[in-house]
DNA sequence: TATATTTGCTTAATCGATTAAGCAAATATA
DNA sequence: TATATTTGCTTAATCGATTAAGCAAATATA
C-alpha cells in the first residue's frame, strides 16, 4: 500500500471551484463565508477525509499549540500523576502535550529540551533532573521568550514560575510528628543539597531539630541518591552507628522502602525501635508491611496550576517580570511505619 | 522580555551575502558548497544561535522525524522501560519520540492517535487500551500509510507488525511450575479476553489444566479488569468458594498484589496454603511480603525491537505485505509466594 | 588551444495553511 | 434614486527550509 497523497485544502477548493483561502475560512467558521459555503466545504472535507496539516499551519502562524513536559521519570506515581492532570487542563484549552523523561541525567534534559525547542513547542513544563546544576539549558528556554513553568523540582536562580509543596514545612511537621511519638534521636536521609526541594528538607529538619532541642547529630544526617539501594545502604550506615537513631526520615519513599527493607532483614521492630517516614505518597508506601508514613504532595494541583500558569503565561501580550511561586501546603499520611 | 526573532537561514544568508539556499546546501555539508563557505555559514549560525525551524524542514521534507508512543499508562515499570529503550534506538536513527497514554481509555486513545496524526508523525508504535475494541483509529493510521507497530497488546486482525511475549506458553510454564509444586486446584484470574494477550494467557491456562488432567472447575476461572481494587475483588471471590484453590495464577501484578492484601489480611498462609503467581515483573513483586512469583516480560528487548522494525519499515521503498510477529520466550521468576 | 567537465553558487518553485488587502455584487440607508 | 455599507469571496504574499534546474567561472581533458 503505497502512501496515499493525503487531503489538502486546495482538493478541496478544487473540489468546489473556491479559492483555498475562502476553504480555510470555511473550515474555521468565519463570518465572512456564507453558510451555504460552509456547509459545502464541510461536507466535501469529511467526503476527501480532509485532516488539517499541523506543519503548515502551525509554521504560518508561529505558533504549535504543543507543550513540551520534561520529568525525571515516568514511572513514578507522582509525576504520572501530575502530567495526567496537567494534559486534561491543557486539552481544554486545545493544547497537546509531548512527555519526555530525563531519567535523571543532565546530558538526556538538555537533549529533551533541544528536541523539544526543535519541535517548536509553545512553551515548556518542567522538573529538573537530579544531575542538573548548570542551567544554561533552561535559560536557552528562557532566551527564546517561550514560557518556562517548573514544578516540584525547580531553581530560585532561573527565576521562572514554580509550583511545589513547602518542603521546608513538611520537615517540622514530620519531625514534630516524630517526637510526638515520643522519639528523641531523629536521622534523615536526604537529597542531595543542590536540588532545591531536598536542601529545603535538609533546613526543616535542622531547624526543627534545634527548636525541640534534640541533639543534633551530624551522623544522623545522610546525603543520598534517594534510590532504593542507596536507601538500603544508608540504612545500614544508620544502624552500624554506636548510637543508632529511633526514628528515620527519608526524603523519597523508594529510599525510605530500601530502608525498611534492612529493617526487616535485620528484625528490627518498625515502628517500635525505629519509626519510619517516607516521602511522597508513593502507591506502594500504603501495602508494604508495615505501611510507611509518608507526606502527600497533592500532584493533582500541581498539575493543573502548571497547566492554568502556562496558559496564563502564553495569553498574556507582554511578558510580565512578576512571577508566581505556588507553594502548596503538603499533608501527612500517618501509617503503621510511625505509629506506635 | 518580548519574543526575540529567531535567526533564520536567510538571516545568515544576508549576512554572508549568499543565498539562502546555499546556506541550507552548507549546514547539511553538500558537497557542491566550498569548504571556506561552509566554514564561513557555520561560524556565523552559532553567533547568530540559528537554531533550524523544524516545522519548516518538515513540512518541505514531508518527514518529521518524530515518532509517536501510545501507552495504557506510564506508571508502568513495563511500559517505562519499553520507553526508554525504544527511545534509545530511535534517537541513534536520528528520530525523537513523543508519548502518549490512554489511560486505559478507548476515547483517550483515539484522541491521542488524533493528535500524533495532526502533529505528522513518521509512524506509530503503540500497545493498545484494555477497554479498545474497535479498531477504526488504527485503521486509520494505516491508511495513512505510515509505520504502525503494535507491542504487548496487539490485536491479530490488525495485520501489522507485532511485538511481544509467547503468553499462551507463559501460562503453561506458571502452571508446570504449581503442578511441581504440588498444587492441585489452580485457580486464574485473567483479563478480559477481548484482549489478545489475556485470552492467550486463559487459553494457555485452560489447555494446561487439561493437559495435567486437574480439575477444570469454571469458578476457577475469573475474568477482571485486573486493577489492585478488582484483584481484591476476585480473590475474595475465590475464597468464598466450597472448594477454593490451593494456587491463584493472576495475569497482572497489580491485580496479585490485590490479591496477596486479602490473603494476608485473612491471615492465610501464602504460600503454605495458597500459592500466588502474579504477571510482568514490576519492582514490587520483588518487595512485598512474601515476594511475588511473576513473569519477566523483556521490556528492553521489546522497545529495542519495535524501534527497530520501525525503522526497517520506514527505509523499505514498498510497503511489504510480509509483516513480522515477534514473539519472544519470557521468562518465570520464582519468589516466595509459590516456593513452598 | 578548443572543448568537456566540474565547481560553486543562484533562481525560482514548493511543502499547506493562513491572512492582509482588495474587489464586485448585494443590501441598507439617506 | 444615489450613496454607504455589508457580504462573500479572490489574489497574492507569507511562514522557513529545501531542492530541481540552471548558469558562469574554474579546471580538466583531448
């Protein structure tokens, strides 16, 4: 089967002896065609199975109508989430999405958004990879007077719109959770600091260590990847210490998962001897055993005010310098893994 | 900021004095262009950060270079890793990719086809909805004539290439492997069989039980949508029974995960007193308690392949009738949850 | 030296859809 | 009835990149 030459609109103005541009009209409702017209072309672009050239049209009028989404990953619940909620607002207001993920890598984001400058998307939604600390990619974004919206994992410094939970107040809330409980040598395994949302972890803890006047350990703060191996390895760091905490926050729940995996291994009573706290609200958090106390980050929201911002953004006829920084309130899922 | 004016080849053009289509003819290095020019036009594209107007070479070329990815759900480690390797692939041959998911949905999926369509997409590789029963959207792509390739779930009448696992003999190999285990009375909960895959997966499990000569008993045999919720459902079911089974063979991980939460719920031993094998080989399998029994589908192959053909069918002159069914040999892991 | 070939470009058309400008016919208004 | 306005189109240019065709100058060959 040989490709068929698709439908254009001057078939169609042949079809009907018009001119192309009076087709265009047509097809787009003007009020400047007569409805007999219409009609016509109408009827002759379902007969041909006319379908619009997106290429053409989008080259005349400069504009694509797509978004571009760049996530480190996929496969999370978090970000699936957020992406779902962002197309359905983004869909109404007829535009498409293109998902790519950055597994993480700096090298794959900066090709991600090449392909997606190429592609002449409208403007881009973004979470940053782990590895990114140079920004001269996103401030190509920037330079080329297209929107940039981050979310979740974003950067004071690029100086965009951002939507995100308050990391630096979930932190008090879990550790003062954690003392309600009545646990007194709280540990947490972090982020790395130069991402924003984990340096933000990081300081809550800190702090709220210091205005409960908890001793403030140094061993009992760890910088990690977050996997769920590095989670396992931080774990068992944790445990080797001469005095070992009685409770563990981690600031990803596939790390904090890790953890409990060693605490299981080793037959260490969760929640009793150690209480765990993860973060994200992972679907898996609620059916390990025991459950893990995690913290919600509301990806529901912060997909459709990425979406409504860019919308915003896009609409408006000068770029404004003011910026929206949505810091949404985060809630604690209190589960077996903290409650004791 | 106000929108910067993209440099265009003409831009560079004028600024050399030359046309613009030697320009074009210099960045794509012909050989018909003079070294010392294409020196020249090169050196001056990066001062002017020329970036190509794909829209533009596209709809010139009649070619974009893109491909487009439908997927049930990204959320998937299965569906994820298919991703990613099909992606790798691709990018090598010079093609980026754009994702979609249906979400499950039949209207999601012939929206998201729409759209991949309406961006110009050079071909479409996809694994197709649980709830698709018509086949009038893909059809449509083949008229288009352009590549579609099917993955995982595929539908037979579609007569397209095809990538995926041997599920009939999959199922053989779960209930050899129960049969060796000592079960006797080996329950399955299935998908719908208007899906290919799971009516492989219940054929295959109904001419095992046969072939071993155990008990064809039809409560045995459940048909569901294969959600965690509906696993629940189904296993509650199962237990209800005069006579319930000593093994449940579930045709998809998160439907077995359902299915281990009411066991252990119901404090019933698994897998003393009943065996539980789940399907696809997500994360979790690996770390519930007990560990799930499951099936390693070769997501890194299936992605590598499906670009692969891809690409072969673009490169053919003709469109040949000869179309390639891959089916590969998975493989079973054998956890906690049948090793008794 | 005369002719053939190669080199290095330019010109002009093209991919489809859109839109500013404009024109004739139909209709409305004075 | 004479002029103004509206209606319903057409014409032609445009968005950038690409490419077939072609031409003049440079170089190779007989």
């Amino acid at each position: 089967m040989a490709n068929k030459k698709r439908t254009t609109l001057k078939d169609i103005a042949n079809e009907l002896n018009i001119s192309p541009a009076a087709v265009s009209k047509a097809m787009h409702n003007d009020s400047r065609i007569s409805d007999k017209t219409k009609e016509a072309v109408k009827r002759v672009a379902k007969e041909l199975d006319y379908q619009p050239n997106h290429l053409a049209s989008a080259l005349r009028k400069g504009k694509s109508n797509l978004v571009g989404v760049i996530v480190p990953r996929t496969n999370s619940h978090f970000f699936s989430s957020v992406i779902e909620n962002m197309e359905s607002v983004l869909n109404k207001a007829g535009y498409n999405i293109i998902i790519t993920q950055s597994n993480e890598s700096f090298k794959k984001e900066c090709k991600n958004i090449d392909t997606l400058l190429y592609t002449q998307v409208d403007g881009i939604i973004a979470s940053m990879a782990n590895e990114t600390v140079d920004l001269s990619h996103y401030e190509k974004i920037k330079s080329k007077g297209i929107p940039l919206i981050l979310f979740d994992r974003g950067e004071n410094d690029l100086n965009v719109d951002y939507i995100g939970i308050d990391d630096y107040e979930s932190s008090h809330m879990i550790v003062e959770h954690l003392i309600s409980k009545g646990c007194k040598r709280i540990a947490h395994i972090g982020g790395f600091r130069r991402t924003r949302i984990y340096n933000n972890r990081i300081r809550g803890y800190v702090d709220a260590i210091h205005k409960y006047n908890l001793p403030h350990d140094n061993h009992l703060l760890l910088e990690s990847s977050l996997t769920l191996e590095d989670g396992r390895v931080k774990m068992q760091a944790l445990l080797k210490l001469d005095n070992p905490p009685d409770a563990v926050y981690v600031a990803s729940d596939y790390a904090a998962l890790g953890a409990l995996q060693v605490l299981n291994e080793q037959n260490i009573k969760v929640p009793e001897t150690i209480c765990l706290v993860g973060f994200g609200n992972e679907p898996f958090t609620s059916f390990v055993r025991p459950s893990i106390t995690t913290v919600k980050q509301h990806s529901k929201q912060i997909g459709e005010i990425a979406a409504e911002t860019f919308i915003k953004r896009i609409s408006e006829d000068n770029w404004k310098p003011k910026l929206d920084k949505n810091i949404l309130k985060s809630e604690l899922i209190i589960r077996s893994s903290s409650n004791k």
